[in-house]
C-alpha cells in the first residue's frame, strides 16, 4: 500500500464519525432514489402486463339501455379493434351478523364466462356455469375481509329484488385494482365488493334481455381517442348514452396512475436536497481537512509528490464516503422498496407485485450521488493546488482580534472569560460559522415541513370528516328519484335531520383544459354537507353561478368571474356555460358546486335528488338500516365512521406511510448536520481545549467553550430554519398532493416547537457524544498539534 493510501485509511478512521455521518445523508438520498424509482418501475410495468395480459379495455361506454346489435355499429368504427357489450349494476350485499348493507357493483361474464375484454384473474375455486344462474364470483379482497370462500351463500339485492347466490369462485380483475364505490374516494375492502355473473342471469336481473347498458372497446393503431369518443357518442345517444371516457378516466386506473405521477415527482425533487447537503457537509469536511494538514500537504510536495496525485488523495476520501454511501443507500433502498409494495399491495389488487429494479437506477444513483459528493470535494481541492511547500509549511497568519471596536470592549465587560473565548471563535471564521448555521437551518427546514406534512394529513381528517360533511350516514339512490323522498326518511324512526343532494357526471372545460367529473346540487344553506372558504366558513349557494374546489380550479386555470363550460353526462346532455361564482376548499377528490335548484332547473329535471345525508339516532341505527335495506331505490348506504376509519387506515399502514418514512429521514439528516458541525468544531479546537485543561479549567469548563459555540449557532439557527420551513412546506405539500386529495398547508406553533425540540435533541445528542471524546482526548498529543 502506497504511503498516501495508508494515510488515507487512517484518516478515514480518524473521523470514521464524520465520515459515517456524511455517508448516512448520501445514502439517504440514494435509498430514496432507488426506493422511489423501484416502486415506480414496479407499479408501471405490473400494471402493463396485467392490462395486456387480462385485455383491458382502453374506452367505456355507459349507456341506459341498447340493443345488442348496436355493438356491430360500434366494433365497424375506424380505430376499434374489439367491442363487447355487458350489464352492470348496483348491489346491496346482506352478510349475516351486519345490519349495514354493503354496496356492490355487479357485472356480467359472457356466459361461457371467458370475455374478450376485462378478463378476471380467477385466485380460487372455478369459472360460473352457464346451467346455474345463481352461481357468481366475488371480488378476492371483499371475500377475505369476510371471510368469504367459493361454497359460500350471499345474499343481495339487485334492481329490488332480494336474491342468494352460490360463489363459485374468489377473482381480481384489472377494472377493479383500487376498489372503490361509485361516488367515493376511499377504498375500504370491508365495505365494497364486486360480484360477476353469466351475462344471461345478470340481464334477467336488470331487465336487459338483449340489450346492453355499457359497452367496452378496444383501440387499435389510431391515436385520434377524442374523435373516437365523439363517434360512439353519437351512436350511442339514442339510446341514452351516458358518455364514453377513455382508461384515464377510469376510476381504478386514475387512482393508480397518480400515485405513480406523484411518486415520480417525488423522485426527482426529494433526492436531490438530501445530496446536495451532502455535498454541503462534504465541502466543509474537506475544507477543514486542507486547513488542518497545511503542513503534510506542504511536506507531501515537498517529498516530490504532484498536486494532482495529493489532491487525488483528498479526492479519494471523498469517493470512499460517496461510494460507501451509495452501496448502504441502494441495499436499503431495496429493502424499503418492497416494504412500500407490500403497503401498495393492500391497496392496489394485483396478483403479484414484485419489487423491480432497472440496472440504470443503480447507475443513476451511483453517478449522481459520487457527482454530488465530487461537487463538494472539488471546491476545495483547488487550495490543495495552490499550495506550495515553502508556503503550507508555514503555518497561517493569527486571527486579528483589535478591530472589534467598542462593541467588544463592551461584551468583554459583560462576558466572562470562556464566553468572550466563544465570541471571538464566531468572529473570527464567520464564514465557517455561517456553513454551520446554514446546515442546521436545514436540518430544522427539513423536520419543520415533515411534522406540517404529518399535521396537514391530520388536518384533511378533521376538515373532511368534521367540517364539510357533518352527517352520519349517506344513502345513495340507484337514480334521481323525486325530492318527496326526503319526506319519507325523514318520517322514519330514528332520523334526525335530512339533506338531498344531486350528483351529475360531467366534463368541465376551460379554455384548453379539461375535467371528466361532475357537479354536485346542494341546498341552498346546508347544514350537513357543505362547501367551505379557505377560512373554513360555509360558502352560500346562490341561484347562479358554480363553486369549484381549489384543486379543479387549479387543473382548469379558471378564477372566480370567468365563465365555464359544462358538458353534462346524463339526462338530455345540455352543455352549459356557467360563471364561476367561488372557489372552495376540498381535500379529497375535486368537487364542483352548485344550488340543487339551480342545478335541476338546467338539466329541465325539477325536484330530482340522487343522494341524501342523514344525521340519526346511533341507538336505532340497525333498524334504520335493515328498513334502507328494503328499499328498492336504495343503491348503497354508507356510515361516516367507516368511511374515516378507512381514510385513516390508508394514512397510516398504506400508502400514506410515506410520511413517516419521510419524518424519519429528515430526522436523520438533521442528526446528521449537528453531528457534523459539532465534530468540525471539535477537530479544529482539540489544541486549544487541550491548553486550556493544562492552563486549570475543569473537563466542563473547557467543554462548555466549545460546545457554547455550537449551542449559539443552533439557537441561532432555529428561528432561520424555520423560516426556511415555511416555504419547503409548500413544496412538499404540492408533492404529496394529487388531483384525487390534497394535503392542506398547516403552520401550527406546535410543528414549529417539535422540530425545534427535534434539532435541539440532536444538538445535544451530538454534543455529549463530543464532550466524551474531550474527556478522553490525550492532552500530551493535543497540545503537539501546530496551529
């Protein structure tokens, strides 16, 4: 081993802290890189193969009721490859020992069970027989969640008409990856389901013996999608046609789609802070190291080595560090990527989700992070060239303390001695000092925006559940029925208080910009579902004008005053134009409203309500339920408290839990920065420490010098960090938001007070750390140390 690599190695275990330190933050960076990229990767080329192999369909095509000949007219369109009609319906499951009934959606198989599009994955037991009309297959995940296995009996209401069924077999499908009711946001396998039956027994059901009411198409090589929705349109309105969207529209496909569009974003902002303050820590590491060792670099050269071979050696520590990091953050990355998966998992039903990992992620982590810690190194390394023998064997000019005026002559009155030793050290390299302060700033930065992110997550709950929806159940109806419903819960035994509303699909358009969704009617001052201003006050609904969410006035680029264009879905499909009257808050999915009368009076459907809000005696809630359930216009019934326990679920165990990952790691980091900057200072003061313990002082005497310095620079720190924090918070919260939910921005005092608390721990954490190695330092070797 050449001397420059022995010496390489004993400085490497000479601050193996540091360095340690340092390679934690690079590894951070990169696991997330690796975790970030693998998940995206796993999730987009599963959900490929899933949609090729099962053929899921690229266009659908609700309408109310038409002939099957008309799948002909469809199938002979420029750009079809393939076109299929089926049935679907809603469905109220009763399962013994539950009063609530549980929605379903029902959808038919050809009866020979084996369709050209949408096929199932079938995890358990056989295929539906034709011969049998009671036999049906179940969605795996709502089976599991009640213990559901082919053999089984269930009983369901379809169209009115309470009927049991035999399951046959447990299956997932491509249509059905994220689950979800229609009309809701939060999956919850407990509380939806999806039964699949021959498509014989299924129109028996509904009433569509040879007929169809939703048609599934595949796209051949044309791209022109617009033009072909527009054509089966026009084919289908005759028959009602409810409008045809394309996969990105389709709720389960959407869902997944922006969790990996957020995911990717994350991948390329989050990473990069977290090697760039590597590359921070690199640089001030590196710096003190040439300071420190003037004289060898100085006798180095002398002893005929070039500056590219002693600069190479700096360089070389710093690849040691960046190379070591990267190895540690790419094992954990893999590790934390497959835990994520098995989180996705839960949420997203595939057959097999398996971690995967191109070859050029590992690369891209490799080159970014050694590019990263090279940035750091190579700032400096140009002093290492600039140096001469004659010049770096001589030690450096002392510090010029006469020029601190009155203002030092003053402190000096007020200061004891070991304090005036810790001012005139911040005086004397305020650009060290100010490297230092701008690493905690971040650490705190860091931790301030993670615990806003946890309370923003916290806040969604509350506002959506407490502030905007009041009530406690929601009934949903299988069609606008006539606002003398309401009449009819509201004589019920045991309901409270009543609200209708009225949801309508539609596409809203905005110059450029486009929204498939819809709009929801509420009463003019409601009580139990509201739109909220950002201050949380109820917004009034006028007999004019519509209130988008903040998030659909985002994707519209629309603001109150301007006019929107609004294709409605159902019904006539008049195509509106409506000011925009307000915009509201909405933390889950992008809601539009408008005044139920107002809404009815455009759609020429007066007094027509699809959903009502109930607020109920919970001591009578069973026989409420069981009369709901034997209400043909019933489509679903859904309690609050499910609903939130379900949210809350995902926050915590699914893919919400990134957060936590997250918090952690920014506590890392943070960690990582005051260990540093207390390890620098340490290094740099051990001859003065050990002068000072010979001069008289006691171990904390001389302990309370240096590590006063890194208290003033984290207290000073603090109030800059979270300045800092303040707007990173806005960066991280539009990161973790999508189009589906957002996580509010919270600046609450008690964010502010943990992660100060967080920094001032690692602080501390860091300093007894030092303070030990000040106790144990060799006082006879320290004081041998030249200034």
């Amino acid at each position: 081993m050449s001397p420059l690599n022995q010496k390489l190695a004993r400085d490497l275990w000479r601050m193996k802290g540091q360095a340690i330190a340092i390679a934690a933050v690079i590894a951070t960076g990169v696991m997330l890189l690796v975790m970030m990229s693998g998940v995206v990767t796993s999730l987009s080329e599963t959900k490929r193969a899933y949609y090729e192999r099962n053929r899921l369909a690229d266009i659908f095509a609700p309408v109310k009721r038409a002939p099957l000949h008309v799948i002909r007219d469809l199938a002979a369109l420029p750009g079809i490859s393939v076109a299929e009609g089926r049935v679907t319906g809603s469905a109220l499951i009763s399962l013994p020992g539950l009063a609530l009934p549980l929605r379903a959606s029902a959808v038919s198989l050809p009866d020979d069970g084996k369709p050209r599009l949408n096929e199932i994955h079938l995890t358990d037991g056989r295929r539906i027989s034709r011969d049998n009309a009671n036999e049906i297959l179940l969605l795996e995940s709502f089976a599991k969640a009640h213990g559901l296995t082919p053999g089984d009996h269930l009983s369901a209401t379809m169209n009115g008409a309470r009927r049991s069924f035999l399951i046959v077999g447990l299956a997932q499908s491509p249509e059905f990856l994220y689950s979800v009711a229609p009309g809701e946001m939060i999956s919850d396998d407990s509380r939806y389901g999806v039964i699949w039956m021959s498509q014989t027994a299924l129109s028996a059901a509904y009433d569509m013996q040879g007929a169809f009411n939703e048609a599934i198409l595949s796209l051949g090589r044309s791209n022109n999608l617009a033009d072909i929705l527009d054509r089966i349109d026009r084919i289908l309105d005759p028959y009602g046609g409810l409008g045809a969207y394309g996969l990105k529209d389709q709720t389960s496909n959407r869902f997944i789609a922006e969790e990996i569009k957020g995911m990717e974003s994350s991948s390329k902002v989050v990473p990069p802070i977290f090697l760039a303050v590597a590359a921070f820590l690199l640089n001030i590491v590196i710096s003190r190291m040439v300071q420190a060792e003037r004289e060898q670099i100085g006798l180095i050269k002398a002893f005929g080595y070039t500056n590219w071979e002693v600069g190479g050696h700096y360089f070389k520590f710093v690849l040691v560090i960046a190379i070591g990091g990267a190895l540690i953050g790419c094992l954990g990355g893999i590790a934390l990527g497959r835990g994520m998966l098995t989180m996705y998992q839960a949420y997203y039903k595939f057959p097999i989700l398996v971690f995967q990992l191109e070859p050029a992620a590992f690369v891209t982590a490799f080159a970014t992070s050694i590019l990263a810690a090279s940035a750091g190194g190579l700032l400096v390394l140009r002093t290492v060239f600039a140096l001469t023998p004659a010049v770096a064997m001589r030690p450096p000019a002392p510090a010029d303390y006469s020029r601190t005026g009155r203002l030092g002559a003053s402190l000096n009155r007020l200061l004891d001695q070991p304090s005036r030793m810790i001012l005139r050290r911040l005086t004397r390299q305020p650009g060290r000092m100010l490297g230092s302060l701008a690493g905690i700033s971040a650490g705190m930065a860091l931790s301030v925006s993670m615990i806003s992110l946890l309370a923003g997550f916290d806040k969604t709950m509350d506002l959506t559940f407490n502030v905007m929806d009041r009530s406690e159940v929601t009934v949903t109806f299988t069609h606008p029925l006539a606002s003398r419903t309401i009449h009819e819960l509201q004589s019920m035994p045991g309901i409270l208080q009543v609200e209708p509303e009225r949801s309508v699909a539609a596409t809203l358009r905005h110059g450029l910009n486009s929204y498939r969704g819809g709009i929801t009617g509420l009463i003019e001052d409601p009580r139990l579902k509201r739109a909220v201003a950002r201050d949380l006050s109820p917004i009034p609904l006028g007999p004019q004008g519509i209130v988008l969410s903040k998030a659909l006035a985002k994707t519209l680029d629309i603001v109150p005053g301007q006019s929107l264009t609004v294709e409605i879905l159902e019904g006539r499909r008049p195509t509106l134009t409506i000011p925009v009257a307000n915009i509201a808050e909405s933390l889950i999915g992008s809601p539009a409203y408008m005044q139920l009368d107002a809404l009815n009076r455009e759609l020429k459907e007066p007094l027509r309500i699809s959903t009502a809000y109930l607020r109920i005696d919970m001591k009578q809630k069973d026989r409420i339920f069981k009369q709901l359930k034997d209400r043909p216009y019933v489509a679903g019934v859904s309690l609050k408290s499910d609903a939130r326990a379900a949210l809350q679920k995902m926050m915590d165990t699914g893919a919400g839990s990134t957060r936590y990952v997250m918090l952690a790691i920014a506590a890392i980091i943070t960690f990582g920065i005051v260990y540093n900057a207390a390890r620098i200072a340490y290094a740099e003061r051990l001859r003065d420490l050990a002068s000072l313990r010979v001069m008289g002082f006691t171990r904390a005497e001389a302990a309370f010098v240096l590590l006063g310095e890194l208290g003033v620079i984290t207290l000073t720190a603090l109030p800059l960090g979270s300045l800092l924090g303040y707007y990173l918070v806005y960066a991280m919260a539009e990161g973790f938001s999508t189009d589906l939910y957002q996580v509010p921005i919270i600046f609450s005092p008690a964010s502010y007070g943990t992660a100060a608390l967080a920094v001032l721990m690692a602080a501390a954490f860091s300093g007894w750390l030092v303070k030990r190695d000040i106790d144990r330092a060799d006082l006879v070797s320290a004081l041998k140390i030249r200034e």
